[in-house]
C-alpha cells in the first residue's frame, strides 16, 4: 500500500529510501530531509510487537503535511523488509540514492523474552533489504546499529574495539546485522555506514524507553523503578543531534567494499540519578524511587567516543540533558492536552 503517490511532485532527484521511516528516529530523519528538500521514500510495517501502531500513524501525518507545505517529494509504503518481491518492486521503479536501515525491533529487555523474533527481525530483515540492493545496483547503504554491540566495558566505547560481547539478544542481533553488512560490501562493492547510537530520547520517544516511562510515571504520581541502586550510567543523546550525525553520514564518500562504523553520543554519561533529579527540575515535581534488582543484560554504563564521527563528518551534539528534557516535558504535555 502506497501512501502520497497521487500527489507527490515528481522527483528529479535520486530518492532516500528510509525503512522504519515512521518510528522514533526514523520520523525525525524523514522530517529533516523532507524539510530541506530531499524526496523520501519511507517504508514502515507499523510492528505491532513494540508499541501502538497508532503512534507511527500520527508520524505519518506530521510527515505529509510537511511535505505538502514544502513541496517535497515524499512516498510512504506499508510493508516489511522481509518482503523481497516488494522491495524489488520498489527499486526497479524508483531511482534509489542511498538506503537508511532503521527497521527493527528495538529494546533490550524484550529481546530476553523473544530472542528469535529479534533474530528474524533484525538480521534477516536486513540481509534481505541487502540482498535486494546489490540486485538493484544501490551502492550506499546506513545501517543504523546501537551501541548495545559493545557489551559491559569500564571507559569510553570506541568503534575499532575487537571485542564486542554484547549484553543481550537485541544487542547480538545488531552486531550480528553489522558482520553480514561488512561481508556483503566486502563481497559485492558496497559503500557500507554502521551507525551505533547511544540511547536516544526527545519527542515522539517509544513510550517504553526510560525517560519517556519515567515522566509517565513522574507526572501521574506513580513510583519511579530504578535497575540497580541508581549509579547504572547511559550517554543520553538527543534525537536532533542523532539525525544530525545520520545527515552527516549520508553526505560521506565511502570507497566501495568498505564499511565504515560511528559512534553517535554525547560522550558524557550520566546516572540513572542525576537522570531522575533532572526530569525532577524540568516537571517541579518529586519523584518516590524504587530500586529493583537489575534484570540480566541490562549494561552498568554506556559512554561514546565520538572522535571519529566529529572528525570525518563534523558531527557535534549540540542539545545538553537539561536542555533536551525540558524539550521532551513540553512535547509530553502538548501530546496529552493538545
Ligand atoms: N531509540 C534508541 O535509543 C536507539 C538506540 C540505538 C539504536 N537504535 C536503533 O535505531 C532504529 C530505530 O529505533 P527507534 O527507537 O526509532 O525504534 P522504533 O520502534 O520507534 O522504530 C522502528 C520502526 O521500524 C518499523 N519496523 C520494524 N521492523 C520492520 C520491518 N521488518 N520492516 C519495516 N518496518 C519495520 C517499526 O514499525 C518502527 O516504526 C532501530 O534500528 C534501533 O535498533 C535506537
């Protein structure tokens, strides 16, 4: 099912075909490109298993009025990336520049109770999307990884680490994505980008995610669940600052048959805590914390390096937690009284 097709201006220019295009991250890239011009394609399955497809429905509707006052080329499709015949069907009838991966199912704590629904989703749904880009001749491809591949490390992540001991089925399942992207760019000629963002928040957050269940709970005067006794770290990072490095990735010349691999941070981890008593200061309201046992495959901290990102695409997180949250409190509210 094609949504946009009637009256989508033609595009001159080669189009970004993004997957997951109406989730989280996803609907921030599409409304960035789509604001600056860039013709979209986006495919989502409005997966039922993580959060309310209704949700991504919304995202859509954002999407095209955007792109009807900008005037910009957008195209959303409804369908899987498991599904070969229409991603085929796809590429033959588009002009394809460059693929964006954000399909997925993501989350660590659901993959320990569905470890092979995270398997078949992540890994063979992108070996697929692959598969169809080699036959179609599209040589860029962004695979949008996670920082879950690094695994418990004291220190900062840095992406040349030869050890990668992911902490769960969800982080093995992107490290397993990112093996089989080098062996296929290795093998076919493909100009290969891994992206490995590091825990990101901001408007239109899944509703299961840490922040956004916090202030769930923060404003409805409902206890706080803490993992561990509160000191567990996570580099917070907001989602303007990762569409900013997924925009810089995109412009980057990668020689064919190599995959390079970004961290996208801040570098600057902070403790459940220190999370808590800012999420406190942006609502004016006092959080009861709880602390429980933290459940297996949960990481004791997450920090980016993000040298090599800044370096090669100029990327520069620009939004403070503080910042960022009071940005979040205000998307929350609006969300909930319109
Ligand atoms: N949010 C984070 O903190 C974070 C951190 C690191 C990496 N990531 C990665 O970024 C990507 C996006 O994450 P998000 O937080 O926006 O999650 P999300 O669930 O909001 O977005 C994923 C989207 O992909 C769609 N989808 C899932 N499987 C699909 C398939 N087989 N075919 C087509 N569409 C499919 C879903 O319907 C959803 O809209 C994921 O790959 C995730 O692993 C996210």
């Amino acid at each position: 099912m094609v949504f946009g097709s009637d009256n989508a201006p033609i595009s001159s220019r080669p189009w970004t075909f993004v997957t997951g295009g109406l989730g989280f991250i996803g609907s921030h890239l599409v409304e960035s490109l789509l604001g600056d011009g860039v013709p979209v394609l986006a495919l989502d399955n409005l997966d039922k298993s993580t959060y309310n497809p209704m949700l991504r429905l919304e995202n859509l509707s954002i999407l095209s009025k955007l792109a009807r006052s900008k005037g910009t080329a957008f195209r959303f499709i409804l369908g899987d990336t498991h599904n070969r015949p229409l991603i085929k069907t796809i590429f033959s009838a588009n002009a394809v520049g460059c693929i964006v991966d954000l399909a997925a199912r993501a989350g660590v704590r659901p993959s320990l109770l569905d470890p092979v629904g995270y398997i078949q989703a992540n890994v063979e749904g992108f070996v697929s999307l692959l598969a169809e880009a080699k036959e179609a001749g599209v040589r860029k491809v962004v695979y949008v990884s996670s920082s879950s591949v690094y695994g418990n490390k004291p220190g900062r992540f840095f992406e040349d680490d030869p050890e990668l001991n992911p902490g769960s089925p969800y982080g093995m399942s992107k490290l397993m994505a990112e093996r089989f992207f080098a062996l296929y760019a290795r093998l076919y000629g493909l100009s290969g980008i891994v992206l490995r963002p590091f825990t990101v928040y901001g408007p239109r957050q899944r509703p299961e995610m840490a922040i956004h269940k916090f202030l769930n709970q923060l404003l409805h005067d409902r206890p706080l669940t803490i993992f561990g006794d509160g000191s567990m770290r996570r580099d917070f990072t907001h989602v303007l600052d990762v569409v900013a490095g997924i925009r810089g990735a995109i412009e980057l010349s990668i020689q064919p048959g190599v995959v390079q691999t970004y961290n996208l941070g801040t570098s600057h981890p902070v403790s459940l805590f220190a999370l808590i008593e800012a999420l406190e200061e942006a609502t004016n309201k006092k959080a009861d914390v709880r602390l429980v046992p933290a459940p297996p495959g949960e990481l004791f901290q997450t920090w980016a390096d993000i040298k090599k990102a800044r370096e090669q695409f100029g990327y520069c997180p620009k939004v403070g937690l503080k910042e960022g949250l009071s940005d979040f409190v205000r998307w929350y509210n609006k969300r909930v009284n319109p």
